[in-house]
C-alpha cells in the first residue's frame, strides 16, 4: 500500500511540473486558450502531497500554499484568455504569490529529495540531482521575476530573452521529470496476495 502511494504520488509531481512547464495555446473564437493550464498542475501537487506525506511529514505544510497558488493560477488563466494582466490588476497578490510560489518548489523539491534519498538505487544518487533542480529553478524563477518587470525597457532584446528563458525552462523541466520518473522506477510495488495466489495456481 506505501508503495502504491509513493508510485502515484511521485507520478503526479512529475506531471504537474510538466503541467506546469508547458503551454499549448489555442484560438478559439478570438480568445486564447491555453489547453495546459497551470492550476491543473498544482491540483496534481495537491493530490500528490497528500499520498506522500506519510513519508515526508513537512509537506503537509504546503498543502494551504498548493490550493493558493492553484486558485490564483486558475483565476490567471481565466482573465488571461480576455487579455488582463494579473500583475498589472492585481500587482500586490501577484507579488506574494510569486514569493509564495518559490517557497512552494523550493520545499517541495526540498522533500523530493528526501524521498529519493530513501528509495534510489545504491550509487545513482537522485537526491543529489533534485536539489540541483531545486536550485536551478529557484534562480531561473527570481531572474524571470524581476526581467518581467523590466520588459517595458528591454525593448527587442526581450524577445530574444524570452526564447532563451523557454530553452531553459523545457531543458530543467524534462530533466527533473526524467529524474522523477527514475525515482519512480525504483519504488517497487509487491504483488497482491490474490496474484501471488493465481501465479502459485498457474
């Protein structure tokens, strides 16, 4: 049972931060629709922080932080399909959100790595590996952070700014899903009794 919550749980990190990552917009009657939203990967994080808490007891504390930043990032995607700037409305909540939005990866990945240290193979060390992760995306998003704030100013060289920042962001992404996934792989979940009891039977 331990090993059935720890598989679904490590699986639902691993696609929320694809979720989270990734954007596909689409066009539909002349609003934009991004059919990835952010907010669904935070209620993957919500539901994972649940199956995991068991092995790590600190992320019970980032379940109230997960429904915050789950909520505003659904009510971001909601006015972003009608052209309205949360950060330009809402420019306070935005602000704390952002801060709290670090807090929230930091520890989350922070646990991860508790996790990994426990469960990964002998000499692979993925704990390691996630808390480059960890740090990789704290940086990335505090630069990301203060250049928005300074994209009126930056003019065409934003553009280019913004391609290398998506590189970035895809490059740390699949990483640490690949990281995750591999961590997953390790968890081994044993066989019901009934299996057991048809394969003693076959």
């Amino acid at each position: 049972m331990i090993e059935r919550k720890l598989y679904g749980g490590i699986s639902k990190i691993a696609w929320g931060y694809f979720l989270l990552y990734c954007n596909i917009n689409i066009a539909i009657g002349g609003i934009t629709v991004n059919i990835l939203p952010s907010f669904a990967g935070f209620l993957l994080f919500l539901s994972a922080i649940g199956l995991l808490c068991a092995e790590e007891r600190e992320l019970s504390l980032l379940r109230i932080p997960c429904i915050v930043l789950a909520v505003w990032n659904g009510v971001q995607w909601g006015l972003d399909m009608f052209g309205v700037q949360t950060n330009e409305v809402l420019r306070i909540v935005d602000f704390i959100c952002v801060l709290l939005n670090l807090y929230f990866h930091f520890q989350l990945l922070t646990n991860m790595a508790g996790i990994a240290e426990k469960y990964q193979p002998e000499d692979v060390f993925l704990n390691r590996k996630l808390l480059q992760c960890r740090t990789a995306q704290t940086v990335a998003l505090t630069v990301i952070f203060v250049l928005t704030r300074f994209q009126p100013w930056l003019g065409e060289v934003w553009a280019y700014i913004s391609v290398l920042i998506l590189i970035a962001y895809l490059a740390v992404c699949f990483y640490m899903m690949h990281i995750l996934f591999r961590l997953r792989k390790s968890i081994q979940i044993p066989q019901t009794d009934e299996q057991g009891e048809n394969d003693e039977t076959v």
